[in-house]
C-alpha cells in the first residue's frame, strides 16, 4: 500500500487532533471517535500523538552539550 499525504490535513489541523487526543487520554472511544471525526486509522492518530511527546521531551529537555571540555587534559598543561 502506497502512502499518500492528505492535503486536508495542515499542521494546525494535526495540532487540533493531537490536543483533541491528550485531552481525550483514559475516556473510553476517544481515540476512535477521533480517528472517525477526522477520517484517519488510528495507527496514524497514535503515530501523531508520539511524535507530538518527542518534540516536547526534547523541547523541554535538559540541553546537552555540544562539545564535551575534558577538565583532567588541561590542568596538566597549566604547570607546564
């Protein structure tokens, strides 16, 4: 089967789903009444909802560094 982006669905309508979703966790048939309302599986609603908590867990995530400054090399290069 062949994947096919809906052009129907913009970014806003995707955050709609997702915050429809969240809201709509622990309520028996949400998730498929979701699915139904907005013409999509579920596996797909599931599939926004993870890749919505991946980018808030990395937006509101700890950064890490980038470089990693080894202090044990450069305290034996000061008495030199």
């Amino acid at each position: 089967m062949k994947f096919i982006r809906r052009e129907d669905l913009t970014p806003h309508t995707r955050i709609d789903i997702v915050k429809g979703a969240w809201q709509g966790q622990g309520l028996y048939g949400r998730m498929t009444q979701l699915a139904q309302d907005y013409r999509i599986s579920r596996t797909f609603l599931y599939q926004l909802i993870q890749a919505a908590d991946l980018q808030l867990e990395t937006l509101f995530s700890e950064p890490q560094p980038l470089v990693h400054t080894s202090q044990p090399l450069v305290e034996p290069l000061i008495f030199l």
